[in-house]
C-alpha cells in the first residue's frame, strides 16, 4: 500500500493537460513540492538587501506555511490522496492569496512545476466540490450576471466616461477594450486612454455592447460563468473586424492574452486579433514619432509591474502530452517562466517623458511585489489587499519616490487607499494620466 501511494505519480507515460478543471493533472506538481521556498524570498541574485525579500503576499501577511504556495501544494495533494477535506480554514488559505504568480517564477527558476495553474485548478475544485468561492465573490458573481459589470452599476451607464470632442468610430482596426473599473470608477484612465489614441492620430472602435472581462469569476473558480463570458467576448470581438484589441487594464489583459485562450482551449495566435495594452501600443507610437511626449513631468518616480502585464501575461498554449520518469515529458513543453512579460514599455515611455527621474524597487519585473487587489482578493480579503498595498508603500518610501506609477486601475485604487490610510506623501497615478500629461503640453 505505501510503495502504491509513493508510487503514484512516477508512473511512466502518464498522460496529463493542461486543463484546470480537473486537478489530477497538477497533481504531480504539487507531490514534488520539495519546499525549498524559492515561491516565497526572492533570491539573494536578485535582492540588493534584506528588508524586501519576500515574494510572496500571502505567505508573508499571515506568517504561516500554509499560506505559501508551499503549504497549498501539500493541502492539494493530500486531498488527491484523500488524506485531507475542505473546511473553513483550508478554504479560507486557498482564497486568501492573490493567484500573482511570484510563486511560480520563483518556482521555475530550478524546477519544471506548474504552482500557478496548481492554484487555480485548487479553486476550481473547491466550487466543483460545493465550497468555494467566497462568499462576497458569489455576489460579485451576482452583479457580473445582472448588470454585465463587477460593481452592480447600470449597464446603460458603461459608456458615461467617453470625455466631450472624442468619439469612437463604428468600424476601426483598433478596439478599446475599456473594462470595469476603468468605465466606472476610474473614468480618468479610459479618457487619458482616448485622449492618447487621439493625439497619435488613431481612430478606435468601441464593442457594441461591452460586458465585464470576468477576470473576478475566472480567478475565483467559477469556471462555467467565466468560459461563458470568454466565448461570448471573444465571439463579440471577432464580429467587429478590429484586428487589434488595446486594454488599459492589466488583468483585462491578462484574460484577453492568456485566459480566455485557456478557456476555450486554443492558443493566443488562434484569438484572430492582437491583444494589446495600452502600454504596448504607445510605446510604439512613441517610437514612431506619432506620439510626443514634449511637456516635463518633474519628479522622482518609480513603477510598480502589475502581475497582470508581466509574468502572468506571456502567450497561452494549450499541452497535451505523457509524463514519464522522473517528471519528463513528450512532446517537449514550452514553460511560461515571467521573463517575457511586458517590462520594458512601460520604462521606456517614463524614461522618454522629459524630467522623469525613473528609479526601480527592489522587487522588479518578475520578482515584484504584488499590489494585493487583484484577483478576487480585494472582494473577499479587503484588510489583506490593504495590507499588500501598504508593504508595497514602504518600498516606494524607501527610495524615496515621489510618484507611484502602474498600468492597473485596480493597483491604483489599492495603493490611493493605502497612501490616504498612511496619509502619505505619494502620488499615485496610471501610466495613462502620465502619458497625457506629457503629450498636452
Ligand atoms: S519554490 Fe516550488 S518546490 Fe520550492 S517550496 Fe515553492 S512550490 Fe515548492
Ligand atoms: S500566487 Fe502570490 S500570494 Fe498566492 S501563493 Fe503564489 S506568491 Fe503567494
């Protein structure tokens, strides 16, 4: 019996994909945990001193293995063995974690494991189990259902941000995805975004009828809703004939780019249109001379990478293959291991704007710390999404930046509450806003 059990997952020619609905296939990757904790510090290679090592939210607010991905593996794989079963407390350590992906780079930096999908394929679980997601998700999930937007606010208003003098053309290459958040909270980054499209002289189409991204329900595990509103999405998309789709939000780009890819079971290529942030597109403009950025914005700034646009946003590819001796597998899996994500626009747009004095964190590009918002994690753990973005505060201070600066509605909105709870010296803006500053000069 016990050589069955340790035998379990070194069977040869195991076939496994990478389908999150069924855990089994990351059941291998959680039994080869060897709890090194490379999810959790950031490497001494990477990490210029010892007061921002941790890589890790969940693990380093709450002090605990279980909350590392460490500890997530081994309750994931003592479920499979049947060792282990949901309770409040498990379900709890599942959610409270903001599914950023720093694990899975640290992870990947010495082993072939799939942490991420591992923890998404967890969550998926725990509502095909009947337990999951959380409760305040299910009334997000609610809201996305009744009004197509993750706030509950009236469909008729999505489009009240449009700014006057601007206004979307009916058919265009160019698609401005504009999201949630950006459509009803923080109008400022939808109309700094058309007001860049319209200094670069690029005519844009809106869908016509814009429902949520659904990065909430995806990232909860409610797989079903959020299939469904990729299929409809993407079908939306593709009946408009715009061959580019442009977010100004990080995690709408991510399920744009990777998850709605995942979803449907096809490859980034196959979407039939680019997906782009905005990010992406202007540093090209800026490139080509079609957007200058002539007007100074004096200040010591420094950039936080939302996790949405950088490690968690290289291209999806579906795997179906056999996994045999010692974890290898056929055919040959390409791994999604963050060094590809989008770091060096968004730098390079900074470092053009004249007056801006770019200085990094400590925690950057794939080892950044995540804002603690995103993914579920603001809706059912407000006091940790709080604490997140006040540890990130810290970083920024110690630099001493001037200007916090993301491509995220939603890291903006957690860091303004944090500098407003510390009542902080910082300004926080979205690239957007700097971008516009620079240009309307
Ligand atoms: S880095 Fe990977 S192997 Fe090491 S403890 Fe974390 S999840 Fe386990
Ligand atoms: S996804 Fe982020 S918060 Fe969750 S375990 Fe991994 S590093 Fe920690």
């Amino acid at each position: 019996m016990a050589n069955e059990l340790n035998f379990r997952y070194y069977k040869p020619k195991e076939e496994f994909k990478f389908d999150i609905t069924d855990m089994e296939n990351f059941v291998y990757d959680m039994s080869r945990c060897i709890k090194c904790k490379g999810c959790t510090w950031v490497e001494h290679t990477y990490m210029p001193g010892a007061k921002f090592m941790t890589r890790c939210p969940s693990a380093t607010k709450y002090e605990f293995d279980a909350y590392g991905a460490y500890g997530k593996m081994r309750i994931g794989h003592a479920m499979a063995e049947g060792k282990l079963e949901w309770n409040e407390k498990a379900l709890e350590v599942m959610y409270a974690c903001t599914l950023c992906g720093a694990c899975d780079v640290g992870c990947k930096r010495n082993l072939d494991l799939e942490i991420g999908l591992s923890l998404e394929s967890l969550r998926v679980k725990a509502v095909q189990d009947g337990v999951g997601p959380m409760r305040a998700h299910k009334k997000v999930a609610e809201k996305i259902n009744k009004t197509h937007n993750c706030f509950g606010s009236p469909h008729e208003k999505r489009t009240d941000w449009l700014p006057e003098g601007i206004t979307p053309v009916e058919k265009a290459d160019v698609l401005y995805f504009v999201g949630c958040t950006a459509s009803y909270i923080n109008k400022e980054i939808a109309r700094s975004t058309v007001k860049i499209f319209k200094s670069a002289g690029t005519d844009f189409m809106l869908m016509p009828d814009e429902w949520c991204c659904g990065n909430t329900v995806f990232s909860v595990g409610l797989y079903d809703e959020a299939k469904s509103l990729a299929q409809r999405n993407v079908d939306e998309m593709r009946k408009t004939g715009a061959k580019t789709l442009i977010t100004s939000c990080a995690e709408g780009y991510r399920m744009w780019k990777v998850d709605y890819p995942k979803l449907l079971n096809i490859s980034t290529a196959e979407l039939g249109f680019e997906v782009l942030h905005l990010v992406e597109y202007a540093d090209a403009m800026v490139k080509s001379g079609a957007l200058e950025l002539k007007k100074p914005v004096n200040t010591r700034m420094t950039y936080h990478d939302a996790c949405s646009l950088t490690r968690l946003s290289e291209p999806w590819t579906p795997y179906e293959g056999k996994r045999g001796w010692m974890g290898c597998v056929e055919p040959r899996l390409q791994r999604r291991r963050g060094q590809h994500g989008v770091y060096a626009q968004p730098r390079d747009i900074l470092n053009a704007i004249p007056g801006v004095n770019l200085v990094e964190m400590p925690r950057m590009k794939e080892n950044a710390f995540c804002c603690g918002a995103g993914r579920g994690t603001q809706a059912a753990f407000p006091d940790f999404a709080a604490w997140a973005a006040q540890h990130r505060l810290e970083e920024v201070k110690e630099i001493g930046a001037e200007t916090l600066v993301s491509t995220c509605p939603w890291c903006k909105n957690n860091f303004a509450g944090a500098v407003k709870a510390g009542g902080d010296d910082v300004q926080v803006l979205d690239i957007s806003e700097v971008i516009c500053v620079s240009i309307e000069g």
